[in-house]
C-alpha cells in the first residue's frame, strides 16, 4: 500500500534570522527592538546572546508587537580547560571574548540554517571577528548591523584609510581640531579592524540605527565610500518604530514620571551615564555639587557601573555610591536620585523634560534628539566622544560639559553648575532646544507610515523576505 509522501516532509521556514549583539546592554537593546519588529512581519527570530545578559529581555513581553517569533538562543563558553588555548594571548579581555564566541556563535548560525531555506544573519559591526566561516555557507544572507551614527563611522573611516575620496566632499575639516583620535577613544585595535570591516565582501547589506533627517549628509557620504555597493538602510530611530504600537496603559507609572508630573515644563535636567561610565568618588561629588548650586530641578540616575576587567571600578561602600554629607536632605523635594532602572525614553519625552547631562551613547543621543531635548555631553569612552562633536558642533542641540582632551581632569562643581544653567536657563540653550525639537518634528514624521525611515524598513523586510 502506498503511503503519502507528505508525511515524510520537514517543512522549512521560509526565512529564519539570527542576530548576533555585541555583549554589552546597549547594543543588545538595539538587536532587540529590531528584533521585535523584525517579528511583527511572523518572521522567526533567534536572538544569540550570553544567558545572564539575555536573561532581562526575555521578561520583557510588552510594547504592543508580536514577541512570540523571538527566541533566545544561550552562547556557551568554552570550558576552563578549552580556554586554556586562548591564554597565551595577551588580548584585552573584550578581543579575548570575542574570539572565544566565534565557534559557539557558527554552531548555533549552522543548526538554525538546518531549519531555513534561507538564514540571515544580522550581527553587530564589532562581532564581524566572531562570525567564522559561517557567513559563506550556502543558504546564508549577512547584514552588518551598526549601532554608531553615520557621523562616527564616516569620522573613523576619515583617520584610518587613504582612500576616502576627500574630493567627494569637504565635511570634516572644520571639525578636524575637535575630534578625538581613534585610539584614545578604542585602543590599538580599532583602525585594524576598520579596515578589515571595509574589506569585508561577505555581506549583502548595511542596517544603521539612524535616519536621513538627522545624518542624510554622512550616510550620502559612507555609500559613497561603499567599496562592494551593497544597499545601506538607515531604519532609525528603532525606539520609534515601536511607539505606534506601544500601550502604555497597562504599564505600572514609573515614580519619576509621577515627579515630572509636578514640574513646569523644560524646568527638568536629566541626568545619567548609562551602564559603563566610571566615575571617582571625586568627581561624584563635585558633580552632585553642581546640580545642587545650579538650582534647576533635576532627576539623577545613580547606579553602579557594570563591571569591566580593563576599567577602574567606581568607589563605593557597602555596594552603594557615597552622595556629599547632607545633599539628599538639602535637594529634596527639588532633585531625585534613583539608583536603578528608569525608563529613560519616557523620562525625555515628558513635557517637563528641558535637558539632558549624558555621557553621549548614541541610544541616549538618537532617544533625547528625538524628544526634542538638549543635550549636556560629558563623553566616557569608545564612540561617544564623536557622538559628543555631532551633537555639540554639526546639529547644534548640545552643549560640551567635559571636550575628549580634559577628560582626565576633575570636573569641578563650578562647570557643571555653569553647564547645566547654560542648557536650561539662557537664549543659547533655548535656541538649542528649538533646534531639537525641529529635528524631533523631522523624526517623527520619517517613522510614521509612508515616512521616509518606515519605508527604509519595510524595504529591507521585502529585500530578506523576498
């Protein structure tokens, strides 16, 4: 008796992608919220992480857009006794690492190809070292994914390789003076592995967290400069791409947002550095100083920074950041400090919300631009620095607290009083903020529907899918 041949089929996903984050918590939320809408379209998504760093957004379900076609997918290390091969080294600990998760990294990218008539792989620019072998195989389809506005990029490319065409167009000179260079910023590696990054012919694509209201000039200039003319999308801001279909209403009100609610409008400084910015115990104080002197009311994000094996860790008793004797009693009622999370995106998109000391990661950066708030730079390490330049000296929305060259020095209460009554108490910082807000105005209509970022999105959704 014949059988039906139907049984014995395996149905294969159309399109299966795996994204693959840099291990820090800003680029992995980045992933994410491609991620999820990368899934509203029922496309499959994988997103390859370290278990304790994925751990948090595995609980986070909310937003409005379909969640239910992302999985996890766990990257194991190699055990004390495989990592012995890797011991004569002498790398810094984060180019260790990643060449340590190459091959848990093309293991699970291979079991997923099983599974797919086609797999796409969209992986942060700094694991381009990590992805072996696995961006030839048959089946696959590679996008890098850049978390750095097109201004960096184009900056870095401009210090590390000879054949930028300076005829092309002349954009940086001006700047040449305030810009940091590459290694004070990354290290010894960084020009090596721009040049790699460029050279790299494997990838049918670029995706970058920006749009062409706040970047169209640098974009123009990377495609340009683009060696294999592989399409480059510029799908940003991501956050917004998931503000049309957020429900907030079943979400528990945040205290600060219950604090903003009592304050006049543009009468707010935010402050916080994100999760990797060290600072003294020092220049804590000097800065909870200043916000004091300043008078201006303000919420201040205070936590610990996550822990780094080549960075100094900040001082700290009993697990906690020591405040001046007396500041909290003294800037109650009129200052907040929080010591964990916070919901940043609706903190700058409150109405009270009239400025933002940041450490200038391009999240906060993009975030406070398109809530039409200033921006107080004050850079720590690895991108920001440029960001703090574009955000200071080419779209004029922001102020320099502390300029890359004096970042070894003390900033004292006096600067960051002067800084923040700059930002929200004179005409040059309310110029700033109008200058935001049109820049908000542009963003927002290039996410919504039939916007310029929108349709840059749901063309690379056609381009994996189609």
């Amino acid at each position: 008796m014949a059988t039906n041949s139907s049984d014995n089929i395996v149905h294969l996903n159309e399109v299966i992608v795996a994204m693959v984050p840099f291990p820090e918590y800003s680029h992995l939320n980045q992933h994410f919220i491609l991620a999820r809408f990368i899934a509203s379209h029922n496309i499959p998504v994988h997103l390859l992480s370290l278990a304790e760093q994925s751990q948090n957004f595995k609980l986070r379900g909310q937003g409005g857009l379909e969640v239910s076609n992302i999985h996890f997918n766990d990257l194991v290390l190699p055990s004390e006794t495989e990592d012995a091969r890797y011991a004569g080294d002498d790398l810094p600990p984060i180019v260790s690492l990643l060449k340590k998760l190459s091959n848990p990294i093309c293991k699970t990218c291979l079991e997923l190809s099983i599974n797919a008539k086609r797999l796409v792989i969209i992986y942060d620019n700094p694991m381009t070292t990590s992805m072996g072998d696995i961006l030839s195989f048959p089946k696959v389809e590679s996008y890098i994914f850049h978390s750095i506005p097109a201004f960096t990029r184009y900056s870095l490319f401009r210090q590390c390789i000879d054949t930028v065409d300076d005829d092309h167009e002349e954009i940086l000179p001006q700047l040449q003076d305030e810009l940091p260079t590459m290694e004070s910023c990354f290290g010894p590696y960084m020009a090596l592995f721009v040049r790699m990054e460029r050279e790299l012919k494997l990838k049918s694509g670029e995706i970058m967290n920006s749009c062409r209201e706040v970047e169209g000039k640098y974009l123009d200039l990377l495609e340009h400069e683009n060696t294999d003319k592989k399409p480059l999308w510029a799908v940003g801001p991501l956050h917004m791409l998931l503000l049309e279909s957020h429900n907030s209403s079943n979400t528990t009100r945040h205290e600060c947002i219950a604090f903003l609610d009592e304050q006049d409008a543009n009468s707010v400084i935010f402050v916080s550095f994100g999760t990797n910015t060290k600072l003294s115990q020092e220049q804590v104080n000097e800065l909870a100083l200043g916000l004091e002197q300043s008078n201006h009311i303000f919420i201040w994000v205070l936590k610990q920074a996550d822990k780094k094996a080549d960075t100094k860790k900040i001082e700290e008793k009993d697990g906690k950041i020591e405040l001046p004797n007396g500041f909290e009693e003294r800037v109650k009622g009129r200052g907040m400090i929080v010591r964990n999370w916070v919901p940043q995106l609706e903190i700058l998109g409150h109405a009270s919300t009239g400025g933002f000391l940041s450490h200038c990661g391009w999240n906060s950066c993009i975030e406070s631009i398109s809530m039409g708030v200033p921006i107080a730079a004050w850079p720590n390490n690895a991108d920001q620095p440029y960001n703090a330049v574009f955000v200071t000296s080419v779209l004029k929305v922001g102020i320099s607290v502390c300029s890359w060259d004096r970042r070894e020095e003390l900033m004292t209460a006096t600067t960051v009083e002067k800084s923040v009554k700059t930002l929200m108490a004179t005409t040059e910082g309310e110029e700033m903020r109008q200058r935001a807000m049109d820049l908000s105005n542009k963003i927002k209509n290039s996410v919504r529907r039939g916007g310029l970022a929108r349709k840059e999105m749901e063309s690379f959704i056609s381009c994996i899918t189609g």
